[in-house]
C-alpha cells in the first residue's frame, strides 16, 4: 500500500514545471561560469556571425532569482508569433473536427487491414523527404491530429500517430542533405559549397529512417496486441469515450467531402509556400485564418458557433503555448550573463583536447550541449560554427563532418528538450504529456546520438570531403 502511495507521488513532473527547473537552473549557473563574448562580424552574406578569435572574458553579470518573472514577461512577448500560430491551428483543426468528417473516414479505416510495417515506413519517409528541404517540420502540426486518428483507427495510440509526422520529419532535417536553414547555413559559413556531400547525408538519412521506423513498428505492433501497454492508455480511453458519446456517422456527406478537400489542399498550400515560396509562420498563420472562415462557411456553421469552436481548439494548446513563453526566458538569461559564449569556448577547448578518433563524436556532444540554450538551428549555426570550423580544421576532422555532426546534434535535441517550440506545438495539438513523450522517446534519442556517433567516425574515417 505504502509503494502505491509512493509511485503516485512520484509522477514526472509537467514540462512547464520542467522549464522552470532549467529556468532556476540556468539562473544559478550565471553565478558559477564566468561571463565572456565573442565579437560578432558580419559575413559575405550579411549574415552576423561569431570572430573565432576574439573571445575574452569580461566582467560578470550574475543574474538574481528575483528577475525570473521579468524573463518570463519579456520571453512571453517575444514568443507571440509562435504563441498565436499554435492557436490558429489549434483552432482551425477544432473546426475541422467539429464537422466530423475526419471522424467519419477513420470509422471506414478501421476496417482496412494494412502491415505495420508497410504502414510505419511509408508514411516516415514521405514526411523525411518532404521535410529536407523544407528545413523544419513546424509546417507539418496541422497534420500530426489527422494521423493520430489514422494511427488509432490502425489499432495504435496517439504516439504512433504523432511519430509518423514528427520523427519522420525529424529524420529528414537531421541529416539534412538539402535542409537550408541548417546544413545551407552551416556549409555557408565553413565555406564549403552548398549541399555539398549530399551522397553521404543520403546514406545518413536512410540509415535514421530504417532505425526510426523499427523503433515505431516494435511500440506499434506491441500496443495493437495489447492497447493497455500504451504510454497514453488514459489518453486514448478518454478520447474513445467521447467518441462513444459524440457517435459520429460514418456515411460522408458531399459538404464533408468538400470541407476534407479544401483542408487538404491548404496543408498542402502550406507545404508548397515553405519549399517554393519561403512563407514562414506568419504567412501560414494567415492561410489557417483563411481556411477557418473558408471551412466554417462551408461546414454551414453561424458566427457564433464558429467562434465558440475556433476558442475550444485554441485553448486545446494552452499549455504548449505556455511553456513556449516560459522556454524563451532560458536564452534570454544566458544572453544578459554573457555566458553562452563561455560554454562555446569551453566546447571548443574541450574538442581540442581529445584524442582524434573521438572528435567526431565530441563534436556532435558539443553541438548538444549549445542546443540546449540555443534550439534555433540557424540561430546555433551561426553561433557555434565559426567557433568549431577553426577547431576541426586543428584536429583533423574535414569540415564537412563538422558540418554533419552540427546537424545531428541540432536535429535530435530539438525532440526532447521540453522548451523546443516544434516539439510543443506537436504534443499541444495531440494532447500528449510532456512526461508521456519522454518516457516514449528517450530511448530512441540515445539510439539516434549512438548511431550518429558512428556515423560520425566514418565520416572521418573516409575523409569526407565537399563533393
């Protein structure tokens, strides 16, 4: 009875209190690491980045555990675009929703019988190749609820669902043959040419998808043969018994067949306008916008009813939104300490001292490690590899594998740190616990850094070059 007890009490904690931790935490830190900057120049591009040789400390800005809150206000604020694009799609999905043609298709599904397997790997891979050029998958929230349905009319869970589209797309970006904002960045500044090594990140991303798609199929076949080992097993009774209650149809009316085309088409005019078109989250913000009033005019509901369904899909991403406003404040208190150039330093003196077999490794450790404070891939690049450039070129390893090894660290992080505004929009729009996500995919993000590591010592074993 007393271990009962004390395995309720011992529950993973919510991520917002997750990211206040780490909020406490990086304050504390501020008290510790000495405050240092590198000098910013602009390069011939115009984009400003890191002098490799001009750190210095300078004099130290600790920071007081009373100005948590006016972090928290400032990163609030600065989070707004991301804030109200999680809740124009939120609600422009509940619209969806609210005509239950979704509904309808996945009560017909669950009579198809398909293989796990086959099922697992196409759907991975779509999502991959669509996702490398597109550079992030921020664009693919709006597909993650349809696929949860997908994934439960299949037999599985929600976490089935949402890792077809998410670390399908993970995998892409990660190894990023043609990712723009990351590898296009990156080769930018270690002056390679661009997309260069593509042969290789191809490989890379092949062997991540196989191992991805084993890791979902294993967790999918064992929920289909016992729907009560799911991680979400109270999520997904919640959801069945509303679906008892609401007893959607499944006959599909032509207004539902058209309201189902014209959500479609504009997911896709999404995807189209990120690839072709360089449409960013205020663009696709307007498309929701557009498709809510465009959706509730066709699915015949009145004003009222509209806005009444639009507020209950937004505030189905209230606390993904929340934790994004509170996640901002970790860079902004590293930023005002002027200790985030001190860890790069570190990082790069740490690199400098390891043997040479281990680089490629370490390397792909240190860009973890700065992903943590800086989860902005563009952002980290820009940061960190004029500062790891100099560092491979001193050890021995090509640029092109610090290149890679950037990737690997920016691509896998983002889907475990609690403060990762994709990775909260993904479980925000499919009502998954931080804590449940975790427990999900620990496993496999150790798989992924322990994969990469050799993919990494490879790398540096045939002299990966520009072409």
């Amino acid at each position: 009875m007393k271990r009962s007890n004390l395995t309720k009490k011992m529950q993973f904690p919510d991520g917002m209190l997750i990211v206040l931790g780490v909020i406490v935490l990086c304050v504390i830190i501020t008290w510790f690491i000495p405050a240092g900057e590198y000098a910013r120049i602009e390069s011939a591009t115009g984009r400003q980045i890191v002098d490799p040789d001009s750190f210095k400390f300078i004099e130290s800005s600790k920071i007081s555990l009373l100005s948590i809150p006016r972090f928290i206000v400032n990163a609030t604020i600065a989070q707004a675009e991301m804030i109200f694009f999680l809740l124009t799609i939120g609600g422009c999905y509940e619209i969806v929703m609210h005509t239950g043609v979704l509904q309808a298709i996945i009560s017909r599904m669950t009579k198809w019988k398909v293989r796990d397997m086959a099922f697992v790997l196409i759907f991975t891979l779509v999502f991959a190749i669509i996702a490398a050029p597109a550079g992030g998958v921020v664009s693919f929230i709006g597909f993650a609820p349809i696929f949860v349905m997908i994934a439960r009319a299949m037999g599985y869970d929600a976490l089935v669902g949402v890792s077809l589209v998410l670390l399908g797309g993970a995998v892409g970006c990660a190894a990023g043959p043609i990712t723009p904002f990351t590898t296009g960045v990156a080769q930018e500044i270690a002056e390679l040419p661009l997309y260069s090594g593509l042969g290789y990140r191809v490989i890379c991303l092949l062997v991540l998808w196989i191992i991805t798609a084993l890791f979902i199929v294993r967790y999918a076949r064992k929920i289909r043969e016992d729907p009560s080992k799911s991680l979400v097993y109270e999520l997904e009774q919640e959801e069945k018994n509303a679906e008892v209650q609401n007893n959607y149809s499944d006959k599909i009316s032509p207004r539902q067949i058209s309201i189902l085309i014209i959500f479609i088409l504009g997911l896709c005019l999404i995807i189209y306008g990120s690839l072709e078109l360089g449409w960013g989250n205020r663009v696709h913000m307007q498309v929701y916008l557009y498709l809510t009033v465009i959706l509730a005019i066709v699915g015949g509901l009145n004003p009222n009813e509209t806005v009444r369904v639009f507020i209950k899909g937004a505030k189905g991403m209230l606390a993904a939104v929340l934790v994004l406003g509170l996640s901002r404040a970790i860079g902004m208190i590293l930023d005002e300490a002027h200790v985030l150039d001190t860890v790069i330093y570190g990082c790069a003196l740490m690199l400098n001292s390891l043997p040479s077999l281990l680089r490629g490794p370490a390397l792909l450790i240190a860009n973890t490690i700065v992903n943590i404070f800086i989860v902005s891939g563009s952002g980290q690049a820009a940061a960190v590899m004029p500062v790891f450039i100099p560092v491979a070129d001193l050890v021995g390893l090509t640029r092109q594998t610090a290149v890679l090894a950037f990737n690997f660290g920016d691509g896998f992080s983002n889907w475990i740190l609690p403060h990762s505004a994709p990775l909260m929009g993904f479980i925000g729009a499919t009502n998954i616990s931080y804590g449940k996500w975790f427990k999900y995919f620990w496993r496999l993000f150790i798989i992924w850094n322990l994969i990469a590591m050799v993919l990494l010592f490879i790398a540096q074993a045939i002299n990966y070059g520009p072409f």
